[in-house]
C-alpha cells in the first residue's frame, strides 16, 4: 500500500468517526464508555404539576437528553413541596432517579416543616442549576385594576379584602416577595396557596382571587386577553415586554422573585454520574431550540454547576431562616 493510499484511507476513517461523534453519549468525552452511564432510562421528578411551564421545560430537557444519550428520561410529577425533596432523598444514589431542585421546594419548606426525613442541602446531590422565570403580577382581564397604584389604592380602602394566589403555599417563592410588598405599601392582602400556576389561574379568571403572582405560564393567558399583567417581580423588564415596569421600578424593591431551579439526586452520587448529568445538561443548555423554547416560555439560562449550586444552596439557608422569622410564616402555615 503506498503512503498516499494510507493516508487517505486513514482520512476517511478519522472523517467517519468524526461525523459520528455527535450520536456519541457526551460520556464517551470524558473517557468513560466502558462505565456504560446511563444505560437505562434515567427518572426526573419534577415538583410542579403538569401543563405549567416548568414540567413543559423540564419534557423539553427530558427529549433533548434522549437525543445525546440514547436513553429516556422519564418526567415524574409529583406536586407539593415535601412530596418531591422526599422522593429524591431516600432514592438510590445510583444516577437513575433525579428530579427539580431549587428555592422554594427545599430549604423554605424545611424552615417551616422542620420534622421532614431529610435536611435541605446535605440530603442531596445538587447537580446543577439550569433556569429561571419571568414572574409578573397578574389580574383578570376584566378586574379594575390596571396598575399597582390601583391595587395599593383598593387595598387601602378594604384591608384584607384582596386577595392573590401563588404556588407552593406559605414561603413559596412568590409568596414572600407579596408579603415584602404588603410591608412597603402599608396594606393587607389575603394569600391564597395553590400547588401550581395553573390551579391559581383558574380561580382568578373565575373571579374567586384578585390577582397571583405566577411565572410564564400565565404569559399565554395574557396573549389570550384573559388575564393582564401588570408588573415584573424579576430586577429588570422583559425586553418583550418593556411597556410593563417592575416592582423595583414602582418603589418596592424586595418585592422580587429570584429563584434558580435545576436538578439534583440523592446524596453519594458517583461524582463521574454527577459530572455527566452536569455536562448534558450544559450542552443541552447551549443549543439554539432550547434558547428559541426558554425564550418563548418567558424562561432564561441560570447554568450554575455542580459546585457553584451547592454552595448558592448553603447561601440560602440562613436566609430563608431570617424570612420564615421575619414574616411568621410557621404560624400562618401552621394556622391553615
């Protein structure tokens, strides 16, 4: 075989395996085929009903992980706050259970339940952080309000007479910034909790609350001219959406929902699973559809990895112990 004829055989053999290299699970990257990680479908519990944007976004990851690694993950459902962080703790730590981790559903919930099996950050693998959510305050297309000063002005003139619904309850993410306002502004409003976006949603269209506090899930609602937003909780505006100022612009600067939400497992995860998941995740982050889906979804990138989201979860437990304090939340929980 002359040299010319080696060459161009080797060509073709290195261009077939690098044409290739993208159906490769990331794994093989990182040196670890013969480990053969994940191979059976992986299960993600995600802590929010279905229909809303986070179990949407979550499928959407689910798909894309299929696609890379050649197996399903399979979604989980399993609302409520305590029902989720329970179900990932006492899972194998083997890399096939994982599920939805963040604020609200983790040390918030341990704050005000402190008899739980498990301890908010030490009982689990925390992963990484993938994204997080535009939240707004919302009525009903067809309530008077149509501003804050609006709402401030009835709240006023009716103490408790207004009410608003969120998700995950008393200490949910969206709840405590609406307490953070009621300090501000002077008045008082009725919370009413519900598991999710959506169960809020349907009682405010129907009239049974005056506004919620929600994430984009309820933005096609909005596009619908059944509900209408009329202010961000987040720091800055939608650039969508720049006509709809934020809180902080208003003069009620706690009054923010800033909440990461990624993924997690039990704790003694094999690091080599954890690094994967991590790396998959990331990738699946960079891609143009998801950017195009997170987007739409009124949803943003918030990567943290394996390290970085560990520590941000230690940052917040003495934080959320001060607001549990701040606000007896344990006694307004504990009187529903």
């Amino acid at each position: 075989m002359t040299p010319s004829r080696l060459t161009r055989r080797r060509f073709a053999t290195l261009a077939a395996a690098s044409a290739a290299a993208p159906l490769l699970s990331p794994y093989a990257a990182f040196g670890q085929g013969a480990a053969a990680y994940p191979s059976r479908p992986v299960k993600m519990i995600v802590s929010f009903p279905p229909g809303g944007v986070t179990d949407a976004t979550f499928r959407k990851f689910a798909d894309r992980f299929q696609v890379l690694t050649g197996q399903p993950m399979v979604i989980e459902n399993k609302p409520g706050r305590g029902v989720t962080p329970n179900a990932i703790a006492t899972a194998a730590p083997d890399g096939y259970t994982i599920g939805v981790v963040g604020r609200s559903q983790f040390s918030l919930y341990y704050q005000l339940n402190g008899a739980v099996p498990y301890k908010p950050v030490d009982s689990f693998t925390w992963i990484s952080s993938l994204v997080s959510s535009w939240f707004g305050l919302y009525v009903s297309a067809t309530s008077p309000y149509r501003s804050v000063a609006d709402i401030v002005a009835a709240a006023r003139e009716k103490p408790g007479a207004l009410s608003y619904g969120t998700a995950f309850g008393h200490g949910g993410l969206a709840h405590v910034p609406m307490e953070e306002f009621e300090r501000k502004a002077g008045i008082k409003l009725l919370h009413v909790p519900f598991k999710g976006d959506t169960d809020s949603a349907m009682q405010l269209m129907r009239g049974d609350i005056q506004m919620m506090v929600a994430g984009g899930s309820a933005m096609p609602l909005v596009e619908d001219g059944k509900l209408r937003l009329v202010a961000w909780l987040n720091p800055t505006r939608h650039p969508r959406l720049t006509q709809i100022p934020t809180m902080r612009e208003l003069g009620y600067p706690a009054t923010e929902v800033i909440a990461p939400v990624g993924v997690g497992g039990p704790r003694g995860m094999n690091p080599a699973h954890v690094a994967f998941l991590e790396q998959t995740f990331r990738r699946i982050l960079s891609e143009k559809e998801i950017a195009e889906f997170l987007e739409r979804n009124y949803q943003r990138e918030d990567y943290m990895n394996s390290a970085q989201f560990t520590e941000w979860a230690n940052r917040q437990q003495p934080i959320e112990k001060q607001i549990v304090e701040r606000f007896n939340l344990a006694e307004k929980a504990a009187a529903k």
